[in-house]
C-alpha cells in the first residue's frame, strides 16, 4: 500500500514538472495584474467611455466615438437596483459582445470595433427603457 501511494505521489510530482517545463518551452503568457484584462489593443487606439446609470437614465446619454477602433464601454452602475446597457444597431439588430449588466455599486466592461453609424443603447430590463433609460451613440 505504502508502494503504491509513493509511486502515485511520484508519478503526479512528475507529470507536474513535465506540465510545468513543457509550458516554458517557447510560449509566454502574458503579464496580468490582479483584476486587469489583457490589452486587446495598443493604448493609442483604444477609446475609452464610461456610461453611468441610475433610476431611470444614463448620463451621458449622447456618446461620440470613431469608427473602425477598438471602443472600450464601461458602464457604472449608480442605480439601487440593477441595470444594464445593450448596444443596438440601425435596424434594430443587438450588437454582439454588447450587453452589460451591472448590479448596484458595480460595473461591466468590453470592448467592441464599430462601423460608423448611429447607435441605441438601452437598459433591456422591462420597464426601465421606457422609464428613460435610452441614448444614442454615434461613430463616425
């Protein structure tokens, strides 16, 4: 029995070398800093915005942004209840990678590429677009 749980013990210590060497063999993981994203874009194309919402309205409620960059939306959560954001196009389409949903206190991120057009974005909980909480971003 003692043979046995050496020689599992053994064999699990090595494999974890192997797992770990073959890993430093030509791939390099990316530096990541406690709750930081890696950066899908150089800083300098990047765009960033941040929308807040609250019972019952964004602020701001009007964005401007350029087309064919990479558009970092934040969106900050105010609000005592939860709320969202979901980007939609022209013909009413939603923009995939779009939906933010954020509880009280909290945010959500992403990052999206956008061709130039105008934009709705609204809170898709039901109620609340029709309680306000709607804008229009515009890239171009």
């Amino acid at each position: 029995m003692r043979r046995r749980r050496a020689a599992a013990v053994l064999v699990c210590a090595l494999a974890g070398t192997l797992l770990v060497a073959c890993n430093k063999q030509g791939v390099e993981e990316p530096e990541v800093s406690s709750g930081a994203l890696p950066s899908l874009a150089s800083p300098a194309d990047l765009k960033e915005i941040a929308i807040e919402g609250t019972e019952y309205s964004y602020s701001p409620d009007q964005v401007k942004a350029p087309a064919g960059k990479p558009l970092s939306i934040t969106f900050i959560n105010s609000g005592g209840i939860d709320h969202d954001l979901t980007l939609f196009s022209s013909n009413g389409a939603e923009v995939s990678g779009s939906h933010l949903h954020a509880v009280p206190g909290a945010e959500a991120t992403t990052i999206v590429t956008l061709e130039p057009g105008k934009y709705a974005f609204w809170c898709t909980i039901p109620g609340h677009r029709e309680a306000g909480m709607e804008g229009t971003l515009t890239v171009g």
